[in-house]
C-alpha cells in the first residue's frame, strides 16, 4: 500500500517553516471543525459582503453635496 501523496503545507510550507527555524502552532481556528467552520466563513462572508455592499454607496451612488434617492427614484441626477 502506498503513502498518501502529502499537501502543499507539508511537503513545501513545512519544509521551508523547518529551515527558517519555525514550528507548527496547530489551526487558527481549532475549535470550528467540519460543517461549523464552513458555516462560520459562509456567515463571514455574507456580512462582510452586506458590508462592503452598503458602504460602496458611498463611493458609487452618493455624492457629499446630494442626499441618497429614495426608493421611487425621487432626487435623482438631472443631467
């Protein structure tokens, strides 16, 4: 039976970790596992994406000298 082929942590990050003197300090994470650390960054992701979604407002849509428009388009640009 033939070992499994290592990932790229073990067979190349870890090799360079070892050479420069440094040692695995174990998963950033350690008690998210399996499904629980997938939902967690799901979640992690739709908030930070609601967040930079509504702060692009700002960037995009909005102007300093002009209120935002209303839901039936009222205030919006004339030119």
């Amino acid at each position: 039976m033939r070992a499994p082929w290592e990932g790229v942590d073990e067979a190349v990050v870890g090799r360079f970790a070892e050479a420069a003197g440094r040692h695995d300090t174990g998963p950033v994470f350690a008690g998210l596992e399996g499904d629980l650390l997938l939902f967690a960054f799901i979640w992690a992701g739709l908030l930070a994406g609601f967040a930079l979604g509504y702060l692009s407002r700002a960037l995009f849509v909005e102007r300093a000298d002009q209120p935002a428009a209303g839901a039936g388009g009222a205030g919006g640009r004339a030119d």
